[in-house]
C-alpha cells in the first residue's frame, strides 16, 4: 500500500475493469459535480421493506448480462473451511456471511468470543470492524448528497472554517471527494502513531496545518484514518447530528443491521461480542479493545454482527433500492484514484488483481478480469474483510477475533470457485479434514449449529485457533 505516487487529477483506470459502471457513476474526480441522477436507461426496482430478489443485480450496466455463480460453487464446503480455519485455537473465532442476489446463503459464527471466557461466535456476535467502517462513511454522506445537503465537490472548509493544510490554500480546495478517495495530500497514515499514543482526534486536527504535504490536493492517493474522519465533521455540519446519530438513523436502523454501534461503549454494551486476541508464547491473550481508532470513528467506529453485516452486503448490492438508491451506489463504487500498491500487498493481491483503485470508501478490484469492490479492516486483535462481485451479484464478509492472517485465504477461495477458476492453495487448512467436517455437518451430528445451508440467525460452532501475529493500523 505504498502507493503515494501522483496521478492526474481527472483519472481514467482500466477500461475492463470500469467499463461495466453505469452511466450514473462518476467519470471525474472530486472538483467537478458528483451528484448522481437517475438513469433514463435502467428502471430502479420498486421501494420495499426487504430485500429485492428478483432480476438481475441492480449495478450491472445496461445491456450487461448477469452471470450465474460457476459450477461448483458449495457454500457447505466455504462453511466447513471456516471451521477448519478455528480448529485446534488457530483462530480464536470467526464469523463469516455469504449473499446471493439479495439473499443470504450463509451467515454464522465459528470458534469463541474469549479464550478467557469461552462462550460460541454466533450470527450476532459483534465484531469490531477496523477500516471496514469507512463504507458506512462514504455511504452516509452519499444520503446527505442525495438529499441535497451536501455536494461531493463541497468544500470541507466550509464546514470547518478553521482547518489548515500546510500548503497555502490547500485547506480551502480539499472537498468531500477528496476526503472519501485518499487525495488529501498528506504522508500515509499521517498521525496514525499518535492516535495510538491515545493522542485526541481534534488536537491532531489542528497540528494537519504543520504536517508534511507529498503532493497537492487531490492529485495523489496517499491512506488516511485522521484525515479521513474529517468526513464526520462534514456529516454533523449538514446533517445537525453526530455522525454516529447520522449512520444509525440512515444506514443501521434502515437495514435491521440491529447489533451495530459506535465505539467502545457500543461495543460493551453488545450482549455478546468477540475480545481481541494476541498471540501470546504458543497459544492467544485475549484483551479489552483499546479506544485509540474509536476516536476517529469515520474511518474505524463500527461494531457489528454478522447477520448486520449480511444486510449491509444485500444493500450495498443493490437490493435495498429504498435505503441505498442504485444510482448513488453506482457512484460509490466508481474508482476516483489509481492505487498500484494494493495489487503487490499479498499473495492473492499479486496473482489475481490486474487494476486496483479507490472510490468514495471503498476500493475497486480487476479480480482476475471481474469487477469486484472490496474493503479490509486491521486493529489490534481484530480483522475483517469484504467483497462484493456485481456481475455475478455474490456479497462475501469474513470477520474475526485474532492477529492472523489465515483466514483471509477465504475470500479468494470463494471468490475464484465463484468465477470458476481453477482452486489454489490461498487457505492453509488440511482439505481432507474439510472433506470430513462436511460428511459430519451433512450428516448431521448433533453440534451446534455445524448443518450445512444454516439460516442468518443460526447459532455458531463450537472451535478455536491461532496463527502468526501481527500489530496493524485500520485499513
């Protein structure tokens, strides 16, 4: 992700990779207008209370022929991967969703919430979701565009009249795109080490007028979590509501997403939620959630379930036309900025991805010659990862409560089945184990929610885990 480098201000990514946006989508960077409007083309669905489940994916361009999932695609099998992933403690817990043209396929809980306190992940255990906040950013002040409060070429000092950047009349150009797309100007992850000095988020407010800018505003991608949060400040301004008030009254309450929260209160106050873990000599430490990201909570605020996170895939897909319009998800999900580095960040990344670039908080993907819009999360002791396929209409999201990297080979796993590419070793668990917890859930053994095709709200497995440690930022 060291990928400050400058682009042109008005980019053009890969023309397979876009070329399936709908013309409601933006074409230009943040300076010009990016209202959306409604398409004369496409005929939104109908306003309704549940998902949409019928016809073709909603985001797909005119004319564009949906695709069915690639033979072979087992969701029992993805499930008993991810109990193999917790197996033996080699994750404390897991949660995972899987949805299908608005509707969900799977979305349960695997391993425990404490190794402490040992109590099964359910589809309501909350997670602490790191950076996979900054959709629901994004998404909120697209609400307020829509409604008129807001434009996306606004200017973020309108709002806050006393910000300084250090470059002489950077301040007063940055807009809201800017802000959502990464084009600040500023070194990546500016202030990060000072957030988690427990620094507060308005005094590193005001010292971004000293800090170092690598380029003009809007003409590089640089990642942020400070900066970024600016966008909450935005928010309160047009909307006259905390941001916090401001996501739940428009996003979670809307959607039924009923187990997500803000902050650290939200989170302990959830009736279960997962403890971060470290590792600690050969086996994992659990912890209290450190308050440091809660203080920017744009980028890295959320809480949520799994069953809150299968409703947010439905409607980021397009499903829930009366909570998130398919023309303002179109302009979400339209890639403002080149992010190169994203494509050499891991194994996956470097094999499958031919163009990468950042929306209005979300990035944008060629998986493999597919459009697939993505985002990751990482704080300590927590990680996550989302991923949405339009052309297929395929959400996927893994969560889960330990500093390791195995259980991100889930989603390129499922990803490629969902394609029809030919399977390689991203997840390291023993496939004939696999093989067995299938025959056993099939055959249905009596554990606690191990059956295959379990509904939302089925009660998790029993397991654990642990895997190789690392300390990370939200991202």
């Amino acid at each position: 992700m060291k990928d400050a480098a400058r682009t042109p201000r008005r980019l053009l990514l890969g023309a397979g990779l876009f070329a399936c946006l709908t013309p409601m989508a933006v074409g230009t960077a943040a300076q010009s207008e990016l209202r959306w409007q409604p398409s004369t083309d496409v005929q939104a669905p109908p306003a309704t209370a549940s998902a949409a489940t019928t016809g073709a994916s909603p985001l797909l361009a005119p004319g564009t022929k949906p695709m069915p999932l690639a033979d072979g695609f087992d969701v029992a099998r993805f499930e008993a991967m991810a109990q193999a992933v917790v197996a033996n403690q080699r994750v404390p817990g897991l949660a995972m969703a899987i949805v299908h043209k608005g509707e969900v396929l799977s979305a349960r809980g695997y391993g425990i919430t404490d190794v402490s306190n040992a109590e099964p992940v359910d589809a309501h255990t909350v997670f602490r979701l790191a950076s996979l906040s900054k959709p629901f950013a994004g998404t909120v002040t697209g609400l307020l565009v829509a409604e008129g409060s807001l434009r996306w070429d606004s200017h973020v000092a309108d709002f806050m009249p006393a910000l300084r950047l250090s470059r002489p009349d950077a301040a007063a150009r940055l807009t809201v795109a800017d802000v959502l797309s990464h084009r600040v100007g500023l070194g990546r992850n500016t202030y990060d080490r000072d957030i988690e000095r427990n620094a507060d988020y308005r005094s590193l407010v005001q010292r971004l007028a000293n800090a170092p800018m690598t380029c003009d505003v809007g003409d590089c991608y640089s990642y942020q979590n400070v900066a970024f949060s600016l966008v909450g400040d935005v928010v309160s301004a047009a909307s006259g509501q905390f941001f916090s008030e401001a996501v739940t009254g428009r996003i979670f309450k809307p959607l039924g997403m009923d187990d997500a929260s803000y902050g650290l209160e939200g989170i302990q106050a959830s009736p279960r939620w997962a403890k971060p873990h470290v590792r600690a000599g050969g086996g994992w430490r659990s912890l209290m959630p450190k308050p440091t990201y809660y203080r920017v909570a744009p980028a890295a605020g959320v809480n949520a379930s799994i069953s809150d996170m299968a409703q947010w895939l439905i409607a980021q897909s397009g499903r829930r036309p009366d909570v998130l319009p398919a023309p303002l998800l179109a302009t979400l999900q339209q890639p403002l900025v080149s992010t190169p580095g994203e494509m050499r960040s891991s194994g996956w990344r470097r094999q499958r991805l031919g163009d990468a670039g950042y929306a209005l908080g979300w990035r944008v993907y060629d998986y493999s010659g597919h459009r697939v819009v993505f985002h990751a999360g990482a704080v300590q002791g927590y990680r996550g990862l989302m991923a949405m396929m339009p052309e297929r209409d395929l959400g996927v999201v893994v969560l889960w409560n330990g500093e390791s990297s195995l259980p991100t080979g889930l989603l390129p796993t499922i990803l490629d089945s969902a394609i029809g590419l030919a399977p390689q070793p991203w997840l390291d668990v023993d496939f004939d184990d696999v093989e067995d917890l299938m025959l056993a859930n099939a055959a249905g053994d009596g554990r606690p929610g191990h059956a295959a095709g379990a509904a939302a709200a089925a009660p998790a497995g029993s397991g654990s885990g642990g895997s190789a440690a690392s300390n990370a930022r939200p991202e």
